[in-house]
C-alpha cells in the first residue's frame, strides 16, 4: 500500500516491522563490514563476555531502523537521518518488534518533513533501542 | 576515577582531525549485499546507474577503509550510538571521498558507568565537488567495568 504523505499526522504510527535476526544475518552483516568480533557469531566468545548468547550488531540495528521506516515511506519520500541509540544487547535468533511514531510534522526549505519516535522492542518487552528519524516526503527525483 | 583528567592535549587535539579514506563507490554489489543484509532479500538486479538506492548500502561503502583506532584510555568500551545522515539519496554508481573525522570527545562522572569518556567520529562521504552527501557517525564509551555500577554491562 502507497502511504499518502499529506494523510501524514502527528501521532501515526508505523507499522510494526516483525524481525528474528539470525546467526546467518549477522555473518552476512559482519562479511560487508569486514569485521568479526567473535562475540557476534561465537556463542563460547559471547559467553567469555558475560553475554547469554551471541549479539545482534548495534550496526545493524541501525540499518533494521531504516528498513522499517523505508518501508513505510515507499516511494512518498526518502530517509534523511537515523539514529540508534542502543540500551541492551539483542541476542540472535530472538523476535524483535521496530516500532515507530510520527512526532512531528512540519516544513523545512521549501519541503515537508516529518520527525520519527523509533524503538526496537525485544521479547520481553523492553526497549533495546530507543531510534529517531527524518523522512522528507519528496519523491527522490 | 582517575586523579586527573585523561583528555590530555594530545587526545583533545585528535577532535576535528580528519583522515582521507579513499574513494568509494555506489556498485551493483554494494547494493545487493547490503540489501540481502538488511531485508533478506536477493535482488533479481540492481538500479541503473543514477537511480536513488536506500541508504543503507551506506555500511557496504564504510567497509572500504579501515578507520583509525582510538586512543583506549579505559580498559572497557562499549558502543552507545550509530547514526546516518544523508544530504540527498545516494545514487547508482556515484563516487565519494570519504573522511573519517573524530567529532567529540567528551568525559562522563558518575552515571552508570562511573568516570566515563565518550568518542563520537564519522566518516563523511563527499562528492567530487566536495560537498558532503552522507555521513556515518558512531559514539563508543570507554569505561572502567571495576569502577561501573553492575559492571557497566548493558
């Protein structure tokens, strides 16, 4: 479904994004990165690190946050900021959910933005990542 | 904590500093990668060259450097935030200098962390004319685990 950008209120919010990020995501994820800390793909190493189990990358969390919010803007718009701020570990293999609200809406340069409240929210209910994004509803031309 | 502050100048001075990365590119495989990353998906192909890609084929570029390591004043680091920023879409086929520059460096007392010293640096993806299209910044912490409430440990 096209998201109408000038149905656009303050107070929408997006749709839950539904995510199990697995051992093969994060190898995926480490391998563009060239980078490998055992932590993330070696459940002994995050254990030495007094982790249950091997971490999601807060990396990657970030780019799950755009993803989310991508895909709610469609082709109404393109991200121009996003920011994680990351609270606790997310362990592989686990459920997450990336929510997300429209704060603000307002016009900036000729163009209308919309600021976004984002939060990754694990199977316990708590907030691993507390998330914020812009989004500019032009088409990228 | 320490006696005295570890911001000394030489570390104050490495604040604005920046270091050339290389140039870098918006490929058909940097999409594909970072969009198999992010979403699980694998692309049949690839927008053509000048079409708007999605900002995350942003961490396929960061990965063509390495970046300076930071000085470790603390025995623990941990990182606490990750942004991108983008000027404009990224396109199909564009290069970019990029920069890695440290932007802040800032202590901490007390907290959850204790005596706490916080690094933010990015790297910031230029086009030929100079101008800033993209920036990838990160803030790491380094900490002190036997001086952290709980250890420090998220």
């Amino acid at each position: 479904m096209t998201l109408d950008s000038s149905a656009v209120r303050e107070g929408d919010e997006l749709p839950i994004l539904h995510l199990r990020p697995d051992l093969g995501q994060v190898i995926r994820y480490c391998a563009l990165q060239w980078a490998f800390p055992p932590f993330f793909y070696d459940a002994e190493a995050a254990k030495a690190y007094g982790m249950p189990g091997t971490l999601v990358p807060g990396p990657l969390k970030v780019g799950l946050l755009y993803r989310a919010v991508d895909e709610w803007l469609g082709d109404a718009g393109w991200v121009c900021q996003v920011r994680a701020a990351h609270r606790r570990p997310d362990l592989t293999n686990r459920p997450i959910d990336i929510a997300g609200r429209v704060a603000r809406v307002y016009d900036e340069n000729g163009a209308r933005r919309a600021d976004l409240e984002l939060a990754i929210i694990n199977e316990q209910g708590e907030h691993s990542v507390r998330g914020f994004a812009v989004v500019e509803f032009t088409r990228p031309g | 904590m320490p006696d005295a502050s570890l911001l000394t100048d030489e570390v104050r001075a490495m604040v604005g500093e920046e270091t050339p990365m290389g140039r870098v590119r918006v490929t058909p495989k940097a999409y594909r990668r970072a969009l198999e990353v992010y979403t699980g998906r694998i692309p049949r192909s690839a927008p053509a060259p000048g079409e708007p890609v999605p900002g995350y084929v942003l961490a396929a570029l960061d990965s063509e450097a390495d970046t300076p390591a930071m000085p470790s004043l603390l025995p623990n680091s941990l990182l606490i935030s990750n942004e991108w920023q983008f000027e404009r879409p990224l396109r199909m086929g564009e290069e970019f200098e990029s920069v890695y520059s440290v932007v802040a460096i800032n202590e901490r007392f007390g907290g959850r962390f204790g005596y706490s010293i916080d690094f933010r640096a990015e790297v910031i993806f230029k086009d030929p004319h100079g101008n800033p299209v993209a920036r990838s910044g990160r803030t790491m912490t380094q900490y002190s685990a036997a001086e952290a409430r709980d250890g420090g440990g998220t």
